[in-house]
C-alpha cells in the first residue's frame, strides 16, 4: 500500500511527459487548495507534530509512534455536531457518541502500542463535512483511512458488524443505497475539485480498491471472538468519503443501534476492548506489511 505520494512515484515512472506535467499541476493546485507549501505530507511523516493545514483542518492532532517514520493511520468517527446519525432502539445511545468513543478507544491502543502515527478526523462532537474528512486525510498523507460508523434497520433483528470497502459496482443494494446517502449527505461541500486531481485519483483508485478490500479482509480475520459479525459481513460500494481519502480506506460498522443486544453490546466496555483489539491488531498488521513492501 502506498499513499498518493507514493502512486504520484509510481505514475512518475511509467506515464511519461505528460504524466509528468500532470502530476506538478497536480501538486501545485493542491498547494494552492490547502494554503500551504508541498511539505505537508512529507513533514507530517518525519515525525512532526506541528502541520500548517487550511483552517477547517487546523485542530487535527497526530500522536507520534515510538520510532520516527511510521505509518499514519487516520480514523474517522462517522457524523457530529448537529448530525446525530443513527439513535438506538432505547433511545439513550446517538450513533455520533458511539462513534467517537471507539474512535478516542481505538486511538489510546494504538497510541499505547506506539507501532503506528495515529490521528482522528474529528476528537469533538463536531460537525465535520465528508469531503473535509477525505481532505484530512489527503492533506496528513494518510496511510490508512478507517471511517467507524453504527448500523441501523427497519428489521429489528438485524445486527452485527460490517466492514465496507471501496467499489466501483455494489455488492447489494443496500450498499449501493448506504453510499449514495453518503454522496447525497456531502451536498454543496461535495463540489469535485480540479481535472487534474480527479484524473490522477482516478489512476491510482484501483491500488486503492484492492489494498482496502485486503484490509478489509485482514480485518475480518482478526474479528472471531471479538466482533459479533453479520452474515455476509464484507461489502463494498462507491462510497463518496473512502474514495477521495485518496489511500486505502475502509468504513466499519460496528453493529446495528436498531437492535437491542447490539445496542447493549456496544455500550459495554469489555465488548468495546475487544473489538478495539481486533482492530488495532488488524491495523498494526496491515501497516507493518505495507511498510516492508516499500
């Protein structure tokens, strides 16, 4: 797995002039966008805890691993602020407190581990729009983007996990309709950036793709015992926030808020540590192996 610093390299090496000419309109519109110089990325992997990143950006911490150059993994606790996301069947659990709760969680384990830079898109129970949260991940360099969200359904016996990757073609559609919610919740925020960006993001979104569907199934190795999964617990769809994070990206759905044993699942600590393991586990492995492939 590589970064979009990483694919610009590899696209560097084969695509020509006019891949060449791309990739520098590329990196100056982008320094242009962000209101910065070309070192964010390189700085934010040099161990630097100090990011020069667009206001909207501005309050985003990086927890430093134990040694310097490590993998950056950004996680994402899905909605905020004035959007609430799912509300569980007892009515007392709202899916964006869910979801920054295992985010800060997840964060302290890995921080603790110290094998991996860790950092979250929103630390606040604030409104962050989709597009802002793929910026942030693009603007850190992220290695590895990990969006955490709560399920909901008409069907009151639905539950257990998901975890979705990215995809051209759904796997259902229910999540063909997940994403295009998603798409639909972005909104004005959502207008696309410049030719040359999507071009170039169009080049490497394959990488991506199948690096995230691997991630997604490491993940789901590390999950007996420790998360309770729906059947059939690997999807995929186009979704809007995973695509434009511009690295390997997956969305997890930690269980359904509709339920009642899910509910009560989540909101109990020891369930919560096992489920932090396994992703942590998952997350540590994915990104020790994408170091050694460097």
């Amino acid at each position: 797995m590589r970064g979009f610093d990483g694919r610009r390299k590899q696209l560097l090496a084969g695509g020509g002039a006019l891949l060449l000419c791309l990739v520098v309109a590329a990196a100056l519109e982008h320094a242009r966008a962000a209101g910065t110089g070309f070192g964010i990325a390189g700085a934010a992997r040099q161990r630097s805890t100090t990011l020069t990143l667009p206001p909207a950006l501005a309050n985003v911490a990086v927890t430093e691993a134990r040694r310097p150059g490590r993998p950056l993994v950004l996680i994402d606790p899905g909605h905020g602020g004035g959007d609430p996301g799912a509300t569980g069947v007892s009515g007392a659990v709202r899916e964006k407190d869910l979801t920054l709760m295992l985010a800060r969680e997840l964060r302290d384990r890995l921080a603790a581990n110290g094998r991996v830079r860790v950092a979250l898109t929103r630390d606040a129970d604030a409104s962050v729009p989709l597009d802002t949260r793929a910026a942030i991940a693009r603007s850190l360099g992220a290695d590895l983007f990990l969006s955490i969200h709560a399920d909901s359904a008409a069907n009151p016996l639905a539950r257990g996990a998901t975890v979705y990757s990215l995809s051209e073609v759904a796997s259902d559609a229910d999540a063909a309709r997940f994403a295009a919610m998603q798409s639909v919740a972005a909104g004005a925020a959502g207008a696309a950036e410049g030719s040359v960006r999507a071009l170039l993001a169009d080049l490497a979104v394959r990488d991506e793709m199948n690096a995230s569907a691997d991630f997604a199934v490491r993940l789901l190795g590390k999950a007996p015992g420790r998360i309770a999964l729906r059947p059939e617990p690997h999807q995929f769809a186009a979704f809007r926030v995973l695509r434009r994070a511009e690295a390997p990206a997956v969305l997890f759905e930690a269980g359904y808020l509709s339920n009642a044993e899910d509910e009560a699942m989540l909101q109990n600590p020891v369930v919560r540590r096992g489920m932090v393991s396994a992703l942590a586990g998952a997350i540590e492995t994915e990104m020790a192996l994408a170091q050694t492939s460097r």
